[in-house]
C-alpha cells in the first residue's frame, strides 16, 4: 500500500519532511533543557536514559501504565535496544514474569535483558521473583517506585476528589519496600540517590550477570508537574523553530 501511494504521490515535499526534523530536533532540545536541572531521579528522566545505558543488542522490556508512555514521549531515540511490551490479559499483569520469558530466550546470545516497570505492576506479578535469582539469566529490572498508580494523578479525578479519597481508590500506595522484597528474594539490588547516578546503576547492572532489581524512587504529584514543564516547554520551542523555519 505504501509502494502503491508512494508511485501515486510522486516525490515527498521535502519542506514538509524538514519542517518535522526541525520540530524533531526542538523537542529533544527542549526535554534535554527540562531535564538538566533535575536533580533527583525522574520518571521522564529515566524514560530518556535508559535505553543508552543498555549494553547494544539488549533487550528493553517496558510496562503498560506509565512506563510505555514514557518511553514513547521522552525515549531517546537510536539505541541498538529491541524494545518489547506485553499488554497481558488485563495491562499490568504478567510484566516481570514476560521480561524473564524474554532473559531465557535470550541466554543463547547471552544478550542482556531489562524491563522498567511500576511499583504497583512489580508487586501484581511479585511471585515471578520466586527462585529468579537461581537461574542462569541476565535480567534488570528498573522499578519507578511512586508508591501507587502514578498513570492516574493524570487523569480528572485526581482533581475531582477529595485527596484522601483519590488515595483510597486510584493512588492505592502500599508502603511496601521493594528493594527488602527484592533481597528477599536473593536479589541484589541498588536505589540511585541523584538523576546522575540512575544511568550508572542500569548501565552497572545489565549485561552484569544474574538479577538485579535498580529501584528508582519517585513523586507522584512532582511527576506530573515534571510533565507539564516539559510538554509547556516542548510546545514553546518546538513553535519558535516551526516559526523561525
Ligand atoms: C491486571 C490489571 N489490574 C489493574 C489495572 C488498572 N491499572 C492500570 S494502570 C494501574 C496502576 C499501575 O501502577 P504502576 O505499575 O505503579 O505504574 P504507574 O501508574 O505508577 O506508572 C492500574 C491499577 C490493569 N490495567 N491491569
Ligand atoms: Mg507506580
């Protein structure tokens, strides 16, 4: 179909395909300035790095929820990772247990694997860490630990509500200390203090051998204010060069 519409068409307008380059390029900009004066972990900013601090040839498992969307949004692009999502039955369900069906796979090759995921996902499918850390596999699992479902701070009833309500019924915070679960488990595990030293952690862990949990602490109402200053941001100068251009 696209042979058929290209033969149609005839030669793209090339100011067309300069003018989403231009836009292209301002957006990067624009989320590089955002992000510089981060100085804790963020779930943009991780969304940015990750994928240039896998080993080439890794594999990049990303959760539904916020994980997905954000590397969508602020990935940078060009990495020689093969990024993968699983929806499950239900969104997130299944994630960890499908990154670890992606770390056997990949043991031939000996090709490391690591998957971001959620708090609230991680704990969903918790007992796919029984007997993880016995097996012969490369697996990093990043975890964006908000303490509840970061995706819904998002949405009009984190306004319409009343605080505690919306806790009650769409934040569900838990308490529950990811990294003792992890070493529970016989997983080693590291929690980066600063937006530097997130890249450092995944970049130490993967491709390490065996694994290892990365916890990356993270504010739900911080998230989205983050959001908005890039997105406001983005918006601004992605306009500026579109109207410069
Ligand atoms: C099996 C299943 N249960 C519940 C939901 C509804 N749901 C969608 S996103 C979400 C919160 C996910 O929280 P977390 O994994 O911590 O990611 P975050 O939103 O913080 O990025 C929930 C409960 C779902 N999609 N699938
Ligand atoms: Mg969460």
């Amino acid at each position: 179909m696209c042979r058929a519409l290209a033969c149609t068409l005839g030669e793209p307008d090339a100011s067309w395909t300069a003018a989403w380059r231009t836009a292209e390029a301002a957006a990067h900009a624009a989320i590089d300035e955002a992000l510089a004066t981060e100085d804790l972990p963020s779930e943009p900013g991780l969304a940015r790095i990750v994928l240039g601090a896998l080993p080439a040839g890794s594999s990049l498992v990303v959760s539904s929820s916020m994980p997905v969307r954000d590397l969508e949004w602020f990935g940078r692009p060009g990495a020689d990772v093969r990024v993968l999502a699983n929806r499950g039955a239900n969104g997130i369900d299944g994630v960890v247990s499908t990154a670890i069906g992606v770390a056997v796979a990949s043991r031939a090759t000996r090709a490391a694997t690591a998957v971001v995921v959620g708090d609230v996902a991680l704990l969903h499918d918790s007992t796919a860490l029984v007997g993880l850390a016995a097996r012969d596999l490369d697996l990093t699992i990043v975890v964006v630990d908000n303490d509840g479902g970061g995706i819904f701070s998002f949405l009009p009833q984190a306004e319409a509500l009343e605080a505690g309500r919306f806790e009650q019924l769409f934040g569900t915070p838990h308490g529950v200390d990811l990294s003792v679960l992890a070493t529970a488990h016989g997983l080693l595990t590291v929690e980066p203090a600063g937006a530097d030293d997130v890249a450092t952690a995944i970049a130490a862990c993967a491709g390490a051998g065996g694994a290892r949990l990365v916890r990356v602490a993270t504010d739900r109402g911080a998230n989205v204010d983050l959001h908005g200053r890039i997105g406001a941001l983005v918006a601004e100068r992605v306009g500026a060069a579109l109207g410069a251009g």
